[in-house]
C-alpha cells in the first residue's frame, strides 16, 4: 500500500491564507472546512474502511455499527466509503470544467474583446449558447455521447464558455483605449505580444473570481445530472449518484441522503464564500469602499 501523503503539508497553504487580514472570520471558516473536504477525497483511498462498491446483503440500511461509521445503503455498502470516492470524481469534474472553460473563454473573449471584426460574429454565437438553459443542454450532450466523465465535463464546460467570454471581453474592451496599449500598437508591437503582455494580466483577478463559481457550479451541475441519470455511469460512486440511489429509501433512511447532500452543500457554500472573499481582495474599488 502507498504511503499516506501528510495531511500537515497539504494543509500548509489554507493555514497561511487564515492568517491574511483581508479574510473575514466566514471565509478562514469556509477555507478550513473546503481544506477538510479536499484532503479528505485526496487521502479516500486510504481512509476509506472499505472497497465503496463491496455489497453485503447481510449488513442492508444499518445505522452507524462498528466499521461502518455513517451506516450502509440498500446493497450493504458503506456510506462514509462511497461518500469520500465519490468526492474524488465531483471535484474532479468541477476543478476540470474550471480550468477548461477559463482557458477556452479567455482565448475567445481576447479575440473578441481585441479584434472588432471578430467581436460581432463570436458574441452572436456566445448569445445564441446562452439562450439555452445550460441543465437541458448538458442533458443533450450527455445523451449525444453517452455517460463518461469526459463526456459530463463537456457538457458542462460548454454552458460555461460564454460567460467567461463576455467577461474578458469587457476587460479586454476597457484595457485596449488604454494608453499603454495605443503605445504598444504605434510602436509597431506585435499583436501576440500585446495581448500576453498587456491585456491578459488585467484578466487575471476577474478569472479568478468567475473561476471559483464555475467551480462550484459545475460540482452542483455534475450531481444534478447524476440525481437524474444523465451523468456517468450509475455504477460509479459520485455525490449526485449516491443521492439518486438513496431517494427510493428516503423514508426508511435519509441519511442515504443526508450525508452526500451535506458534503455537497458544505463544498458548494465554502467555494462561493471564497469566491467572494477573492473578489473583495482582487477588487481595487471594494479596496477602496472598504478603507
């Protein structure tokens, strides 16, 4: 068996944002309980007391006995098991859609924001994305490649990209009539140049901002397709799965519920709390109102 990483190491970063002075009292806890959560799925492997798809008919809707610590679902699987697993692969998907979506929209908002002939063409198409209600468009995509992770991630990556478009565009769209950049352009800089070197770093602090409820978006869209049977596959251990299968017993035994739906909602209110805290950090005009 692999060593266990050391929790204290992984820990380190939340413990030095704790102590900034820009965190208030609700964003050190949501940074605590997200670092809990994380480290948690990061370590399920070895905290896990079992294989989370072992069945024991024997052992059917127990409460909490000796080795099953949260009890076990209607197949006498363990609870606490298939909640740490099943974190593992809603982080994935939501860190995943994150990153894919900011990097994919920030090199469309950058064309469109930078390049008037482009912009009308890309908006249109971005508007027309966003007509669309982003749950029934994953459903279709979904249903259009079959349920994967890979799949799942696209479906939900592409409802995304056109509000991270718009938002570098309009950053892109203030940051060109800057004089820095008119300089740029009258001393002959090339085009790539400019946009790294000029306008990209004025896109970082919105990106990072809209990338922390993407991310928590996208967690809370994963379990709502998986809560409707258009996510991966049913035998795969996510938190919307688990709360799909625990529903036909939610009179007998919420917990079957309960517990994946807490460690979702915690995840999902930790990110945004952090989220705003970023935004209130990033922002030099909340600064400002602040001071």
């Amino acid at each position: 068996m692999s060593p266990v990483p050391p929790p204290t190491s992984a820990m380190q970063p939340v413990l030095r944002a704790l102590r900034l002075p820009q965190f208030g009292w609700g964003s050190k806890i949501a940074a605590l309980v997200l670092a809990v959560i994380v480290v948690l799925t990061l370590l399920a492997q070895w905290i896990a007391p079992h294989d989370p798809l072992a069945m024991n008919p024997l052992a059917r809707l127990k409460g909490p006995i000796e080795g099953h610590p949260l009890g076990t679902d209607n197949f006498g699987r363990d609870i606490f098991s298939r909640v740490l697993i099943g974190g593992q692969l809603s982080l994935i998907i939501g860190i995943a859609t994150a990153v894919v979506s900011v990097l994919i929209g920030l090199v469309i908002g950058m064309v469109a924001g930078f390049f008037r002939t482009a912009d009308a063409i890309i908006m249109r198409m971005m508007d027309a994305l966003m007509a669309i209600p982003s749950i029934l468009l994953a459903i279709a995509l979904v249903a259009l490649n079959g349920p994967s992770v890979g799949s799942v991630i696209a479906a939900i990556t592409i409802p995304e990209i056109p509000r991270v478009v718009r938002l570098v565009r309009a950053v892109v769209l203030a940051a060109r009539e800057e004089p820095y950049v008119e300089a740029a352009i009258a001393l002959g800089t090339s085009m790539p140049k400019i946009l790294v070197r000029h306008l990209v770093p004025n896109t970082l602090a919105p990106l990072i901002v809209q990338g922390t409820y993407i991310l928590a978006s996208a967690i809370l869209t994963e379990a709502i397709l998986s809560f409707l049977g258009a996510g991966v596959s049913t035998e795969t251990p996510t938190w919307g799965n688990i709360m799909a299968e625990g529903r036909m017993f939610f009179r007998i035994k919420p917990e079957l519920i309960l517990y994946p739906g807490l460690a979702l909602s915690l995840c999902i209110l930790s990110i945004n709390l952090l989220g705003d805290a970023a935004r209130d950090m990033l922002d030099p005009r909340l600064k400002k109102r602040a001071g």
